[in-house]
C-alpha cells in the first residue's frame, strides 16, 4: 500500500467514523436509559452535544487548516476520537458521557474537512469528484454496518458503548494510517500565496447551492412521513420506510456515480444531478398513493447522483490550488442547512402544513439547480 492508498483509505474511514457516531443512536438509546434510570428523551438529548460538536468543529476548520499541518491535525483529532470512545465506557453520568460526545462530535467535524482535503489536493477533476462519492457510499455503510453492530451487542446485553468501541477501532486505524503517512501542504505557509487566492463569484454560487440541498433535503425527510401518515392514511411503518428508501436510492446512485463522473465529467454532472432532484422531488407532493409513493422516494434518491459531493468536488476545479479554507466553507455551508433544518421548517409547518413545506423543498432544489447554472455559465467564462 503506497502513500496515496494510505491517505485515501484513512479518509473514506473518516466519514465511517461519522456515520458509526450516529447510526447506532436509536438502538443504544434504550439501554442507555435503562442503565442511568433516565428518561429516553433525556438520554436522547445528550447527543445534541455530538451534532452541535459537528457544526463547532466545521467552524473551526475554517481556520485551523490554513495554519496547522494537516497530519499533526490528523494524528491530533483521530487520538482524541479514540480517547474518548474508549472513555465512555468509564463514564458514570450523563453529563460526563455528552462531554466525551461533544468532543468526538468537535474532531469529527474537523476529520471530515480534512478528509475532503486529502482528497481534493491528491486527486484531479473527475477522478476526484469519484473519489468524494465513495466517502459518501463509506458514510452509508457504516450506517449499515454500526447499526447491525449496535443490534447485536444489545441484543446480547453488551455495554451500551459496545458499538462505539468497533468505531474506536476504526478511528485507531486512521490514527495508524495517519502517523505513518505523508499528508499534501495545506497552511498558508507551506502554500505561499495559494492560500490567499480570492474567490470567484461561481464558488460563492457553489456554497449557496450547497446550503440550499441539504435545506431541501431535510425539509422533505423530516416532513414526508408526517405527510404521508397523517394527509394519506398511510401506517406509521409505512410512512417510516420513506426515508430509508430514499436513503438505499442514495446509496445504490453512489455506486453507479462514482463511475460515471469519470465518463460525463463533473460540469455537466452537476446540472443533471440539480435536474434530476428538482423534477423527482416533484411527485412526492402531488402523488397520493403509499405504495406508489415508496417507488417513487426511492427513485428520488437515486436522483440525487450525490449532488452534495458532486458540487464540492466542481468548486474545488475553480481554484488552481483548493485551499483548507474553501473545502472548509464549502462544507459548512452544508452543515448550517443541515442545523438550520428543524426549525426553519417547523415554522413554515405551523405558519402553512406539511404538505407546503414539501413543496418548498422543491423550491429549494429548483433555486440551487439556478445557482448552479450561474456557476458553470461563470467558471466557463
């Protein structure tokens, strides 16, 4: 295994980390209660600390990357996740276990730019837009994986952190992978000038379109089964396996994406793709038929064509040098609609229903498909 395999297998485990964290919630969450004598709802909300953890180490990226060498913030941040993975098995309240989550939740934040980092500085064009899919199909098997995991050792009466320490394994081998490699220049002062390079208004295009997926994409998940159970009659099972068709949708597209980006190229991609999500999200609030309306969100996850990664990887082609601070911006601007998600469309429920917020998720995704026309007609020239 070369030095290239090394940092590239090290940052497809990255997004298996983040997905390992939160897959496995709704299985622990019971035993966890039980152990602590606490509600599930209070146990629940201690991995808040992990989510807003996230979003304060994607801040904190923006600048950390610029200034630190990428591997000592490598090496740093998969110590640390290890550390406290394996310290929740010691910890004796709540309060001690959402402090280790929130830590976790801070270096994975940071594991996850620096992972898109390795990959944009070691890749070019297509082959790097195929790459950062696969992190995407790493981040859905592990949601496979851990899951599987967490029901086994529960079922078994393992500890509760059980399935955090097969993560605390993984993060052990990117810590591994991590010392032993060599990592691209990403500070300022390794890149000289590079890092101060300004943006052109098409990357500002890119941010904005990113911030308005994963907007849109929320805006349909969190409210489709609630529309579905409550405005179609369907059942509550019914309506909950909407999401995780969307979710193997999404997951089979990574498969057949990865390949065909190399074939079609990133620009033309991310039109499809903008298209693709715009029109298929439109059935989902017009069809009324349960059955029909599974296929249908199945579908619109295979129409995704992991617009996320596809975006990121076409506003990196539009620096000669992608710097740690763009990836970083990049995707926070993904995570602050991920944040923002809750409570814009709770108020837009209450202000209107649920069947309108679906339909202003597809406003979100018609609206990004417009900036990301902007982008190509913008980067082209």
């Amino acid at each position: 295994m070369n030095n290239t395999h090394r940092i590239t297998l090290a940052s497809f485990l990255a997004y298996f980390v983040m997905s390992g964290m939160l897959a496995p919630i709704g299985i622990i969450s019971g035993p966890m209660s039980e152990l602590f004598n606490q509600s599930i709802t209070d146990v629940t909300a201690q991995f808040s600390w992990l989510t807003v953890g996230n979003l304060t180490g994607a801040v904190l990226a923006l600048f950390l990357f610029d200034w630190a060498p990428l591997k000592k913030l490598m090496v740093l941040v998969y110590a640390l996740i290890l550390l406290s993975l394996l310290s929740l098995n010691f910890a004796g309240d709540l309060t001690m276990i959402g402090v280790a989550l929130g830590l976790v939740g801070i270096c994975c934040g940071l594991g996850l730019v620096g992972a898109a980092l390795v990959i944009s500085r070691t890749y070019d064009a297509e082959r790097r837009a195929s790459m950062l899919v696969i992190t995407d199909s790493c981040f859905s098997i592990a949601g496979f994986v851990c899951a599987g995991v967490a029901t086994f050792l529960v079922a078994r009466n393992f500890h509760w952190a059980g399935v955090y320490q097969f993560v605390a394994f993984v993060a052990a081998v990117i810590l591994l992978l991590a010392v032993v490699s060599r990592f691209p220049a990403t500070t300022v002062a390794e890149q000289n000038s590079a890092g101060r390079q300004r943006w052109p208004a098409s990357v500002w295009c890119c941010l904005g379109a990113l911030f308005l997926y994963t907007l849109g994409q929320y805006s349909m998940l969190w409210w489709l089964p609630n529309y579905a159970e409550t405005s179609l009659g369907a059942s509550r099972e019914q309506a909950g396996k909407l999401v995780g068709l969307f979710w193997f949708g999404m997951f089979a597209a990574q498969l057949f994406v990865a390949w065909w980006v190399i074939r079609v190229g990133v620009r033309k991609l991310v039109m499809i793709a903008g298209v693709s999500t715009s029109l298929f999200s439109i059935p989902l609030w017009i069809y009324e038929d349960i059955a029909g309306l599974s296929v249908l969100a199945f579908f619109w996850g295979v129409a995704n064509l992991s617009l996320l990664k596809i975006v990121l990887s076409f506003a990196t082609q539009m620096l000669p040098l992608p710097s740690g601070r763009l990836v970083s911006s990049l995707l926070l601007g993904a995570t602050v609609g991920t944040a923002l998600s809750p409570w814009v469309t709770s108020q837009i429920v209450v202000a209107t229903d649920n069947h309108f917020v679906l339909q202003f998720s597809t406003a979100c995704y018609v609206t990004l498909t417009g900036l990301l026309f902007a982008a190509t007609r913008l980067f082209r020239s």
